[in-house]
C-alpha cells in the first residue's frame, strides 16, 4: 500500500473511531472529503515537532487520536476568531475525556481506578497545551493564514476549472 493511501486509511479508521465513540464534530467532519481531513490532520503534537516524534507521540496517545482528528480540521481551516478558537479546543477537551471514559470505564466497587485517572490526566494536559496563547492562539492563526491563502488560490483557479454557467433567461 502506497503511503498517501496508507495515511488515508489510517484517518478514515480514526474518523469511523471517532464517530463510534459519539465524538462531538464528527457531523461537522462529514462535510470534508478524506483527502481533505487526512491533509489537515498531523497527528498528536504540534507543526512544529519533527514529524517522527509527531508519529511517537500519536501512537503512544492514540487513544486521543479520534479527537485529534476533529480539532486537527478545526485548525486546518480556522477562521482567525478567538471564539472559534475556544469552542474547538473545548470539544477537543470534551472528546478527549470521553475517550479516557470510554476506555476506562469506572469499575463497581473501585474507588480510584489509576488507568482512567491517568488518561484524564493526559487529557487535560493536552487541552492545555492547544489552549495556550503562546502556542495554540498562534497556530490558530498560523492555521488562519494558511487556510486564506489556500482559498485565495482555489478561487483565482476555480473560473478555468470549473467554468460558471450562465443562466438560462
């Protein structure tokens, strides 16, 4: 198997996860092809970390994975607004912890299950690392820019791709 279509594969296995689990997003999810949500998404970690501690970092934490998908697209095509940013890193959280739950479920009879308390622990430790204004904010509008630019370009090309049609009077 080629690696884009590996990658693919990879997602749509994370986005079938995701929508399984409940995740919120994934109806908004829907709206995007797999190319597009396997091209927003990089896995568990930022931009800016080489894309091999990327790939350690995500199979370590892949139960996090199916919301990073989610929170991934959320950036990849980021409106610039402060707004937007908490609601996508506050479902990110809200996923994240269904994860932990999901996986973990609480035990009868157990008063402090550690695994379900641990993944919580990383769940929040998360949130806070996207939420961050020294890093999160920034890549959100890093992601902003990105995601104009690419819209300035499809547009300038779309007329000769896909030629408006005149209507009929």
């Amino acid at each position: 198997m080629e690696a884009n279509e590996k990658n693919l594969a990879h997602v749509a296995d994370l986005i079938e996860k995701a929508r399984f689990a409940g995740l919120e997003g994934c109806r908004w999810l829907a709206q995007f092809t797999i190319e597009e949500i396997t091209r927003g998404y990089n896995g568990i970690g930022p931009e800016f970390m080489p894309e091999w501690l990327r790939d350690v970092t995500s199979d370590r934490l892949a139960l996090f994975a199916p919301c990073a998908v989610i929170h991934d697209l959320r950036n990849d095509v980021s409106d610039g607004t402060r707004a937007a940013f908490l609601q996508a890193n506050d479902e990110f959280r809200r996923n994240c912890l269904k994860m932990a739950d999901l996986e973990y479920p609480p035990q009868p009879g157990v008063e402090d299950d550690l695994k379900r308390a641990r993944a919580k622990a990383v769940a929040e430790v998360l949130y806070c690392f996207v939420s961050a204004d020294g890093f999160g904010w920034k890549a959100w509008l890093e992601a902003h820019e990105r995601f104009m630019q690419r819209t300035a370009a499809t547009s300038a090309a779309a007329p000769a791709v896909y030629p408006q049609r005149k209507e009929k009077t």
